[in-house]
C-alpha cells in the first residue's frame, strides 16, 4: 500500500513538474518568437545593405561593425539555446587581426564559414525558428480560447451581430452553440493535453533547429578530430618503437663494440712491450671492431634517414633503393621538386617497404616504381608481376605503411587480385619546393 | 704526386693529410666546402683528387658534383670519392664516361693505410679503385637464377671481385697467393663465360667488368 501511495505521489510530482515545464517553455517562447523577430529582420536588412554598399566603399567601414553585431546577437542566442535548451552551439569564428584595414577585416569577416552560417541563419530564424519559437506558446494559449468559448464566450463569439457571418471555427470543430462549444472545449482539453506532452519537446525542437543551421558542421569535425588523434597515436607509437629499437642496436651494436675496443687498447697499452707479437695482434682486433662497429652505424643510418635521400631527395633515393633490390626493378620519376623532409621519409620508407615485400612474397621478377606529383598529392605506384594476393591486413607490412602514411593524411590503395599483378598506390597531399 | 682534398670533419681531414704527406704525396690543398673545392680543383691543376661526397655548404652531395664537374671541364682527371656509405647509382654516375680514373671507397677503407695509398695512386694513374661493397652489391644483383656469373666457379668469383675492385693481376696474385699466370688463366675463363672480350689493357678490363656488373652485358 505505502508503496503505491509513493507511486502515485511521484507520479503527481512528476506531472507538475512537467506542468510548469510547459508554461514555462510556452513563457519562453513567446519571449524569445517577440524579442528575436525584429532583432533578425534588423541583422539580415542591415547585414545585405552593408554588403552590397562595399562595391562603393561605404560597406568596407559598415560591414565589420553590423557582422559584429550579427555576432553577438548570435552568441546571445547560443547562450539561451544553452540555458534553456540544453543545446550547446559552440563558436567558431576565425581571428580577425587586431590591426588590420577594413578591407581586410571586412573579407576575412566574408570569407569566415562561421559568418557566413550566422547570415545563413538569419532567414532560417525569422520563419522556422519563429514558428517553432511560438509552438508552444500556441499550444497552452489555444486551449484556453476552447476553454473560454465552452464557458460562455461563444455567445459573444458566435451569437449576437456575428451570427450572420456564419459558425466560429475553434480549430476545425464549428461553433454555433452551447453543445459545439462545448466540443471546442474538449478538443481545447485534448491540445492542452498535447501541449502537457510536447511542449518541451517543440521548444527544444526550436533550439536544435538554431544547432543545425547555426552550429559548425559538427559530425565531419568530430570525425576528423578522431582521424587526427588516431593518426597521432599512431605516429607517437611508432616512433616510440623506432626510438626503442635504435637504443636497443646502439647498445648491442657500436656501443658494446667501442667498450671492448677501449679493452683491449688497455691491454695492448700493458703488451706492448712485454709481448709486442701478442698486442699486434690485439690492435688488428681492434681495428677489426671498429669497422663492424662502422658497418653497423651505418645500416643503422639507413634506418633513421637514408643518406641519399639526404643528399639527393626521393627520386635519387627511390633509385639507389631500386639498385640495392635483388629483382629488376624500373624506377620513373617525374618531381619537379622536393617535398618536405618529413613527407619524402615517410614516402621512402613506404616505397622501401612495400618493395621489400614484393620481393619476400610475390615471386616476380620485375618490378616498377612511378613517382609523380599532381593536383597538390604526391602520388607513388609500386607494381609487380607477381602472383598477386597482398592485402591490407592485421600484422602485414602493408597496414605499417598505411599507419605511416596516415600521419601525413596519405592514403594506401593495393589492387592484386589473386594471379596478380599486384598495384599499389599511395598519395600523399604535399607541396613540392 | 699533388693531391688536392675535400673533407669537412677537421679530424679526418688532418689525418688524410699526414697519411698522404708519410707516403710522399704532395698537398696542393685541403679544403672544407664545395666552393673551395671547385676553385682548388680549377686553379692547382692536381694529379688527384680526394673528395668527400658530402660538404658544406649544404651537406648533400656537393662534393660529388664538383669532381664530375670538375671531370666534365678535364675529362679522365682522377677523383677518388670518399663516402660515410656507398650507392651504386653514385659509382655509375662516376663511371658514366667510360674514361677511368675514378674512385669510389668508403672512408672506412682509410684505416689500411697501405691499401688506401694504394687505391690513391691506381686512380692517379687512370686505374679504378671500387668499394668491395658496390662489388658485392653489384655481384649479388647479378648472380641471381640462371645468369652467367651463377656459372663462376667460387674461385673465378673472388678474381672477378678483385678485378671489378679495380685490382691488376699481380696485385690479385699477390692477395689470393697464387702465380700470375694462375690469375691470367682464371681470367681467361672468366671472359670467356661472361661473353667478354679479353684486353691486355688492365684499366679497360676493369671497365668492362664493371659495365659488365652494372647492365648485365
């Protein structure tokens, strides 16, 4: 019994507490339809005079001073789409210099998307957003007119000098007496009810309206924000683990190399001239160490930053990779210039890997490398006339130079069907110096 | 023998120049940059050059530029090139005209000091001193599948090597400690497998074997 009895007493709670959400969203509403109509006829007017009085020069001194006040107007209402709708409608408006002329400030203003959508909104906000502004205001006002007619005011209304203009319509039930104004006032009950239900909902739709039209393109950044932190960690990772393995080849490499060697100068220094055969001996060692320690840095270079690629940019590097291959390898280059170092690294070892595989799984015996650069990508085709079947896959060399190639937002395409041959394609958007 | 040389690093530089001058080399000039370099190479006319692949001012292959520059002004003037690594595209872009003289070796190769003056005073003579690793580069491209030089036998393999290093038959005889006559036999077959024409001329043979490597013909 307690139990119901709370029931019922939450029930009543939440039922007022939706009640005096629908006055107050129609309350709102009507403040914000009233107050906000004027304010955007007066932005857009203003907006399109000043702009088409920049042609005579007027429009450079006005346009800056009315987008400004676009703009707060705008900010004035993201705040309330905020307060009261739960709507968050973050700005994105470009930096203007402090210092610059009018000219420039008037068309970084024009050229900013975020102003040109707070212009687009204007008219869109004077039609849809008044209308969905006053919904709920209609729909809690027009069901006391129905209550007002079945209590008596149909008389006056209906009857008297009106009767000869015909029924008065309440929605679409018409009034002529006490029985249909009575069917006025049921249907005022059932919009009330309506308006207990959606009001809240129709003002809110009003708010996410203003989101959509005002709002910056919100999906296409989140998924770019979630490409770039992506393609972060990747990159961060990465040279994590390059970082990882070089320590790791110094250590076991020159650097246990060069302790030995300083071990046996000691030594030699001791020999000398004890035992001159015996630390001649031990110096030819010696030099025999440092060589591999030589050879070692060296392979170890390669890996960081190959030293052609260096001295003669990704064509030349690109070659001399080709005449290291075991296979036959063509290598066409068309670069008038050299890409950033960052890009043309991460162009090479890509290349580098992806020939490599060729090599290891393939089975071919030729192999082609195209570089060129178009429409602001530089664009690398590897092919083989191998037996095909390479794919994109979890732990392939591939999904590596893809992951690499992400960083500079390039793409990896791989065409080889099963027989082959095998094409792969990479772009990457860079300029060329 | 005048010698001019091109090397940034003010350690290796000094220490080329007391290992040349100890074996009776004459330095015309030691220079740190590729500017230096051209005009030193155009004003002391040297018997050879000894030049670093890389040098200020830009650290790319300036060096390299200047001595095939400095070739295309005096062709067959003798450059032995020094490198941190060697590429064969650069030992091709040395040989391209065919006119000998030319150096290629990795500055790790300075640490045998006999060998290294040696290579210093083939090239001076118009001779050929390639990298062993540019030779091994250039073997293992072309001993793949059915190809001539899978038909070497190992022996003939380590004369081709010596040879492609630019080595005479005396100086191979003496390295692999068999006769001359031995080598010139070994030769002979090597030649006569790789569908070569055989030249008495050490600087021509080396050539060939080198075009040989490097096209595959």
């Amino acid at each position: 019994m307690r139990l119901m009895s709370m029931n019922t007493n939450t029930k009543r709670d939440g039922t007022t507490s939706r009640a005096r959400g629908m006055v107050r969203a129609a309350w709102r509403g009507l403040v914000l339809a009233v107050v906000s109509l004027p304010l955007s006829v007066l932005c857009l007017a203003l907006s399109l005079l000043s702009i088409a009085l920049v042609p005579v020069g007027i429009g450079l001194v006005t346009t800056p001073w009315v987008l400004t006040g676009v703009r707060a107007f705008a900010d004035w209402r993201r705040v309330l789409s905020a307060e009261w709708g739960g709507v968050r409608i973050p700005p994105a408006y470009r930096p203007v210099p402090e210092d610059a002329n009018p000219w420039t400030r008037t068309f970084t203003l024009l050229r900013d998307p975020a102003v040109l959508r707070d212009l687009r909104w204007l008219p869109v906000d004077m039609t849809a957003g008044f209308v969905t502004a006053l919904l709920p205001a209609v729909l809690v006002l027009y069901p006391l007119e129905g209550f007002a007619l079945a209590a008596g005011l149909w008389r006056t209304m209906a009857g008297g000098p009106y009767a000869e203009y015909g029924p008065y319509w309440y929605g679409f039930v018409p009034v002529d007496d006490q029985v249909s104004a009575l069917g006025a006032g049921a249907l005022g009950a059932v919009l009330l009810v309506v308006a207990h239900r959606y009001a809240v909902s129709a003002f809110q739709a009003h708010f996410r309206l203003t989101r959509a039209v005002l709002g910056s393109n919100q999906t296409e950044l989140a998924e770019r924000v979630r490409v770039l932190t992506e393609t972060r960690r990747d990159a961060v990772d990465t040279s994590a683990a390059e970082l990882r393995r070089i320590e790791r080849d110094l250590h076991d490499g020159a650097q246990a190399r060069l302790v030995a060697m300083g071990m046996d100068l000691g030594t030699v220094e001791a020999l000398i001239e004890k035992d001159p055969a015996k630390a001649r001996e031990l110096l030819a060692r010696t030099r025999q160490s440092s060589a591999e320690a030589l050879t070692e840095l060296r392979e170890l270079v390669r890996g960081i930053h190959p030293p052609v690629l260096a001295e003669r940019g990704l064509g030349d590097a690109v070659r001399a990779l080709a005449l290291r291959l075991p296979v036959t390898t063509e290598v066409n280059v068309e670069l008038p210039g050299r890409a950033e170092a960052p890009v043309e690294s991460a162009a090479y070892f890509a290349v580098s890997e992806v020939l490599t595989n060729a090599v290891k799984h393939s089975g071919a015996d030729r192999l082609w490398v195209d570089l060129h650069h178009a429409d602001g990508h530089l664009r690398v085709t590897v092919g083989d006339n191998g037996k095909g079947g390479a794919v994109v896959g979890a732990g392939s060399g591939l999904a590596g130079v893809e992951r690499r190639l992400g960083t500079f937002d390039g793409v990896l395409a791989v065409s080889s069907p099963a027989g082959g041959p095998t094409m792969v394609t990479m772009e990457i958007p860079c300029a060329l110096s | 023998m005048r010698v001019v040389l091109a090397e940034d690093l003010f350690l290796l530089r000094d220490g080329l120049v007391r290992l040349l001058e100890a074996h009776d080399f004459e330095i015309a000039a030691a220079v740190e940059s590729g500017p230096e370099l051209a005009r030193a190479l155009a004003e002391r006319e040297p018997d050879v050059a000894v030049v670093d692949v890389r040098l200020p001012p830009t650290h790319t292959d300036e060096g390299l530029q200047c001595a095939l520059e400095a070739r295309r002004r005096r062709p067959g003037l003798p450059v032995l090139v020094l490198s941190q690594h060697v590429e064969q595209l650069y030992a091709r872009e040395l040989l391209a005209d065919g006119s000998g003289g030319v150096g290629y070796l990795l500055k790790d190769r300075v640490f045998d000091a006999e060998q290294f003056v040696d290579a210093v005073r083939r090239v001076a003579r118009g001779g050929t001193a390639m990298d062993p690793q540019v030779i091994q580069q250039l073997l293992a491209r072309q001993s793949g599948g059915d190809r001539p030089l899978a038909r070497l036998t190992p022996r003939e393999r380590e004369v081709l090597e010596l040879m492609a290093q630019g080595r005479t038959n005396a100086a191979i005889a003496g390295r692999l400690v068999v006769t001359e006559r031995a080598i010139a036999k070994h030769t002979a077959n090597i030649f006569a497998k790789l569908g070569l024409e055989v030249s008495d001329d050490d600087n021509r043979r080396v050539l060939a074997v080198l075009a040989y490597l490097d096209h595959g013909r």
